[in-house]
C-alpha cells in the first residue's frame, strides 16, 4: 500500500487570523469565572443562525414560528436525551450542557464542516466538556457525546465524523488512539426482560487502539492497547494488545507484525496539530 499521510491544507492568512481572533476571544469566555454559559451559547448560535433578523421581522411573523426557531439557540430552552436518565450528575452536566448545545449546534450550521475551524472550535470545546482532555484532539464533525463529564480523553487522539461517545458510564480513550467514521462507543446495557434496569460498567479504549469504520463497542469492553477493531465489527468481548478483530460478534482474525520487524514508517507533520 502507498504510504500516505495527510497533506498540509494552506488557508488564506487573513482569514486564519480572523479564525485565530474569534476562538482566542471563545477561550478567555469560557476559562472566566464570570462566564454565562447558556448566554454566550445563545448570543453565538443567534449570530450563527440569525445574524440579521430584526426584532420588526419576529413582531409580523404570522405563522409565529420565529419565537420557537430563537428559542432554540438558548440552551435552556432545549431537553437532551441524558437530562433524562436517572444517574445523571445534574452539578456536573449542567455547566456543560450549553457547550454540548453549542458543539452540535454549530455542526449542523454551515460552519461545521470546515475542517480547518471546526477542529480547533471542537478542541476548545472539549477541554471545558470532557473529563480530561489531553493535547492535540480532533473531532471532526458531528460526534454525539452523552454527559460529556465520564469522557477521559488521551494526547493525540482523532474522532472521526458521526462517531457516538455514549459516556454513560465512562469512555477511557487512551493517547494515540482512533475512532473512525460512524463508529459507535457504548457505556451503559439495558436488561433484557426490563430495559429500565440498566448497568453502567467502563468502556476503554487503549492506547494506539484503532476502531474501523461502522464498528460498535459495546459497555464495558477493554479495546486493548494497539489492537484494531475492523470495519463494522460487534466487539462484545475485551480484545488483546496488538491483535486485530472482526466479524459479528467480533473474534480475533490475526495478530499484527511485531514493529521491529515491520518497516517502520518515517515521521510526519501533523497537518491539524494544536498550535499550543
């Protein structure tokens, strides 16, 4: 196979210090103390989706629809599915939950498949709404996340596009590692006869672990270091270091070449690095 790391992606210099100016200005928003988070969610996604309604075009709505579509860009008009699970930790999600709102938000709006802006929003994001995030993540667009606050997320680590992070119950990614597009990462089971009975076991993902397109990791599962998860594999079953899996359910098909054997690949730029 042809070795080909991602290449460098040049933008206009003007337009990447407006870039920088506007998410530097999020960044000290969000590290004040006297931040309103579901005002500044609200004022953002206004200018995002309504930058230049009057307040005369909401008064001569006749269809009076324009108080419903606004209502949406302030978070607290708004319920998500984990507000109603029972284990939530209301003191924990609620500071997060305008970010969240703001995170999926600003995915669906024509600003969320910019690749260049999207990364560097996300990982401001992240860093406010994960439990732990660590250096130079990249989620690209629209990944789903649950709480938020159970994510414990390594250095170096990619989420690829529609990806879902259920944290119900905890989501361990180690540093290194890869979530590809539509791949979904569970953390909590319904019981088969009462699905109101629910467990909540730790799902991890070790380091240099990869998890292949349209894969499902199921709760409570151990994605050991540096093993794979093939193209839409079920892994119900934790997996061993350096081995990869597939199939329904997922089983071991074989063992990757030992690194020092293999031809080592030479080094590359990270082309969507943290400029940090």
């Amino acid at each position: 196979m042809p070795f080909l790391p991602l290449r460098s992606v040049g933008i206009p210099s003007e337009t990447s210090a407006v870039y920088s100016e506007w998410l530097a200005w999020l960044s000290e928003e969000l590290d004040s103390e006297q931040c309103d988070r579901n005002e500044l969610c609200q004022r953002i996604l206004t200018n995002i989706y309504f930058p230049h309604l009057s307040d005369a075009q909401i008064q001569n709505d006749d269809t009076h629809f324009l108080p419903v579509a606004l209502a949406q860009m302030n978070p607290e008009n708004v319920t998500l599915e984990p507000e109603y699970y029972q284990d939530i930790d209301l003191e924990r999600y609620t500071p997060r939950k305008p970010l969240l709102w703001l995170w999926e938000m600003f995915d669906r709006s024509y600003l969320g498949e910019n690749v260049e802006l999207g990364i560097r929003f996300r990982r401001i994001l992240a860093g406010h709404v994960f439990g732990r995030c660590g250096a130079n993540f990249k989620a690209f667009p629209h990944v789903r996340l649950s709480f938020g606050y159970n994510l414990d997320v390594g250095d170096n680590v990619v989420i690829h596009r529609h990806v879902l992070l259920d944290d119900r119950g905890g989501i361990e990614i180690g540093d290194g590692s890869s979530v590809s597009d539509f791949a979904n990462v569970y953390s909590h089971t319904h019981d088969i006869a009462d699905g109101r009975i629910v467990e909540t076991p730790k799902t991890v993902i070790g380091r240099g672990a990869r998890i292949t397109y349209h894969a499902t990791i199921l709760a409570g599962v151990h994605v050991a270091d540096d093993s794979m998860v093939g193209a839409g594999a079920i892994l119900t079953k934790s997996t061993e270091p350096h081995c990869v899996y597939a199939g329904i359910p997922a089983k071991k098909v074989k063992k990757k070449p030992d690194q020092d054997s293999s031809q080592p690949a030479p080094p590359t730029l990270d082309a969507l690095a943290d400029e940090i």
